[in-house]
C-alpha cells in the first residue's frame, strides 16, 4: 500500500491524516499536534532525549491512544526557557 504520491490508477494524490492535519489557509502553519520524530527533527536530538525531556515535564505531551504528541506550543514554550 502506497501512503503518498501516486496510489489510485487515476494518478489522483492521496493525502494522509498527517497531512489533513497541517492544512490551513496559511501554508507557514503548522499542525497544532507534533510527533516525537517530527520534535526530534526540529531540534536535532535523539528520540531519547525528547522522551527525557517528556519524562522530566521540561516538555510537555499528550496521549492520544497509544500515541504520544507534543503541541506545537509546548515546543515553542520549551524553545524561550532555553533562551531566557
């Protein structure tokens, strides 16, 4: 099964929830919800140590399900600790 590109015979894109979720009027926004591999990206550091920081309540998350997301705004409030 194909999540992105071409999947349909038609050549019609599909889109995943991921990216529904980060669809706004605004191309800038981003999605209100992060994935630990998306937070690991931004910052440059391991999952580890996104988890430690999870764990230590320096950043904070959610649980959906099984899922663990960090909004967007608790990345940002993580960013100005780290430069005040």
């Amino acid at each position: 099964m194909v999540r992105q590109g071409l999947s349909r015979v038609d050549g019609a894109r599909t889109t995943s929830a991921a990216d529904r979720l980060s669809t706004v009027t605004d191309d800038t926004v981003g999605p209100d919800l992060l994935t630990v591999a998306q937070v690991m990206a931004r910052l440059q550091i391991g999952r580890h140590t996104v988890y430690d920081l999870i764990r230590s309540r320096r950043l904070r998350s959610v649980r959906i399900g099984r899922c663990r997301r960090i909004p967007a705004a608790a990345l940002r409030d993580f960013l100005n600790t780290l430069t005040d």
